[in-house]
C-alpha cells in the first residue's frame, strides 16, 4: 500500500545513526520516515559498549567527525533523558611498555594539535587515577573528552525526539526495492507491506549498507567485523574510566581479517563492567567463540587483577560495518540523485551518530556544513569510472 503523507526524506537503519539523522532532519522540518528490517538498535547498536570516544583516533578526518559529534552528544545529553546513561567520564590509555608508551605520547602530540585534551600520567601516578590497575605498568595518557551512553537507549530517544517532530517509524520491515524514476533519480523504498515514497533516501543500515546500495545499484563496499563484549555482575564503581591498553589504536586502524583483541575495561552508572575488545572479519558468522571470549577475560583481568574471580554474566557480539579505508560514509551519492549514505562507521558509529546525521541534514538542505565532509565521499570506492 502507499502512505498518504508526502515524505521529504526515507531512512533506512533505525540504529543509533538512522536515530540520529532523523532526529537532525525532522527538526529542520523535513517529512521523515524510518524503515527497518528490525526494531530500534536491533542491530549494530544493541551490541555496542556505547563508546563516544576521541582517544582511539589519529588526527584526520576521523578526529574531527569525533570532536564535532563530542560537542554534540554534550548537548543531546542535557536534552535527553537520563536513561541514556551519558557520562563524560573520560578514558585512560595505558601502556606496558617503553616503546609503548613513546608510541603513545608521540600520537597524543598530534591529537592535542588538533583540539583534543591528552594529559600524560606517570608510572607513578597511575594508580592515583585507576586504583585497581596492575602494577608494572609504563605510563598512559588521560583524556577528559571521552564519553559513553547506553547506545540502545540513546538510539530509542533519539527516536522519540524525531517522532515528537512528526517522524513515522517502521520497524520490522526490509526494504526490498530501491524506487527511482525514468532518470533513475531516487523516488522511495518498497517493502513487502508498502512502498515509502520521497526523493531523497538516506542509507543508514549499518553492515547492510552494502546490500542496500546495491538496490541502487551502486557498489558500497561495507564488510562485517565481529566483535565479543563480556558483562559481569553488577560491581561497586572499581573502575571510574574507561580503560584500554595502547595496541588497541592499532588493532581499530588494522585492515588485518585475522583475530586482534586487545583489553578495554569500563565500569558502567548500572553496575557490570564491560570487557572488549575482539575484531575479526569472519563474515556473519555468529557462532560463540570460547577462546576469543577467554583471551579477553584473561586481558582483563591482567589489567584489572581484581576482576579475576569476578563472575561473567554474559558474552555478546555483533558486528561492526566496516569500510576498507576506516571512514564511514556520509553524504549525497553522485552517482544516484536523491541517495545519501551514513554507515560504515565500524565501531564507532555510536559515537559518530550525531555528527553525522547533522551533516546529513546539512547537505539534504543545502546548508553549509560545520567541518568539511569531503573525505567521507560515498563514491570514494567506485571503480567503474576510467582512469583520467
């Protein structure tokens, strides 16, 4: 069946970045409609940590997508519920070793630079800012602008917020069609129930983004990157940041498809701690893996030894949207009129969610962006073109 409302904008993803970018379109006054295969945070989202994080990031474009979506998540989180669980709580990075922590203070050097606050902690005073770390431990790097939200949370009120500002949510539906006219302009989406007409149709669906670009025809090479988070019982607050050993910059920066983990520890408002981080391109594979999930506890606890006869509740996975070149993809496709792509943010989408649906309504409306989204161009992996 047809709606009877006229649409400006489809999207097409209710993760936190489809939750995002309706929430930034519907408040400039566009027609919104969501459509998803699943319910709000049903992918992605729902398996991620809630990290909003600048400590993990190089300067480049990457960065300053992190430092524009910090301000912005600043806001949304005296605007939003508490439920959403925003702490700016911070994160430290530590470093085992020497040549680790030169490694470390090198990059901090370079984020400074570019407007991140990085503040070098001694050997010595380390357990003045984690009382529980391990002993031995080289030095590590403080930064206040780290964060973290309970993602489905925050995707669910951001939802809301853009359904207070007229948006239609369909969740439980794939999209199975892409509708464009003669000129092969976007016109819409069809789903088995109905067909979403608008001109403008934003891909937000996270590892599928590939698929979905496909029924436009275009070439959007998304791939999946498994990842396990453990939860533990609920604890005192032991931990106050979030905690993570320096090679995990590295491993977030790796094209390698084999297994990398790496420790990172945070304590929650809630209770459990969460334990990461594993990322591996196995496809969908959701099998359980026993021994990645036993690396991680064994590096946990390795930080943190009082974690060690701490009971693990759960183990989680899912499945990060990851790109070859590590940028998400954001913005019109020129390829297709009226398609946008915002996805493939691998694991950082949570926090990248704002600024990216802000620069989507910033170029559906033709609005002069905040910071330049050029190095997110959708058509960045067309091979089809000849060579000048």
């Amino acid at each position: 069946m047809f709606t009877r409302k006229p649409l400006d904008v489809v999207i097409v993803g209710a993760g936190v970045v489809g939750a995002a970018c309706a929430y930034y379109v519907s408040r400039a006054g566009l027609a919104v409609a969501v459509v998803d295969r699943g319910p709000v945070a049903g992918g992605t989202t729902g398996a991620g940590e809630g990290n909003l994080l600048v400590s993990d990031k190089v300067p480049g474009p990457e960065l300053d997508l992190a430092l524009y979506s910090a301000r912005l998540w600043q806001t949304l989180g005296q605007e939003l519920p508490p439920s959403i669980e925003y702490e700016r709580k911070g994160g430290l990075v530590v470093a085992a070793s020497e040549d680790s922590l030169a490694g470390l203070s090198a990059t901090a050097v370079g984020q400074r630079r570019s407007g991140v606050e990085a503040h070098g902690i001694t050997a010595d005073r380390l357990g003045e800012v984690e009382p529980h770390l391990a002993p031995g431990l080289a030095g590590g790097c403080l930064y206040p602008q780290d964060a973290q939200v309970q993602p489905a949370l925050a995707a669910a009120e951001l939802m809301r917020e853009a359904a207070r500002s007229g948006a239609s949510l369909w969740p439980g539906e794939e999209v199975v069609a892409i509708l464009a006219d003669r000129e092969g302009a976007v016109r819409g989406v069809r789903t088995a129930r109905r067909e979403l007409r608008a001109p403008v149709v934003v891909n937000a669906a996270g590892t599928w983004g590939g698929e979905l670009a496909a029924l436009a025809g275009v070439e959007l090479p998304v791939m999946p990157r498994r990842g396990f988070v453990l939860v533990t019982e609920p604890l005192p607050r032991l931990i106050r940041h979030k905690v993570y050993a320096a090679e995990y910059v590295a491993d977030v920066s790796s094209g390698s498809a084999d297994l990398q983990t790496s420790p990172v520890v945070e304590g929650t408002p809630s209770g459990p701690v969460l334990i990461g981080a594993s990322r591996e391109r196995v496809g969908f594979d959701r099998t359980l893996s026993v021994p990645v999930v036993a690396r991680l506890a064994a590096q946990a606890a390795e930080l943190f030894p009082v974690l060690a006869d701490v009971r693990v509740l759960r183990a989680y996975h899912g499945f990060r949207p990851y790109l070859p070149d590590h940028l998400p993809a954001i913005g019109p496709d020129p390829r297709v009129p009226g398609l946008f792509h915002a996805c493939g943010h691998e694991g950082a989408g949570i926090g990248l969610a704002p600024a990216t649906g802000s620069l989507i309504a910033d170029a559906i409306l033709g609005r002069r962006p905040a910071i330049d989204p050029g190095p997110f161009a959708p058509d960045r992996f067309d091979t089809t073109c000849d060579a000048a």
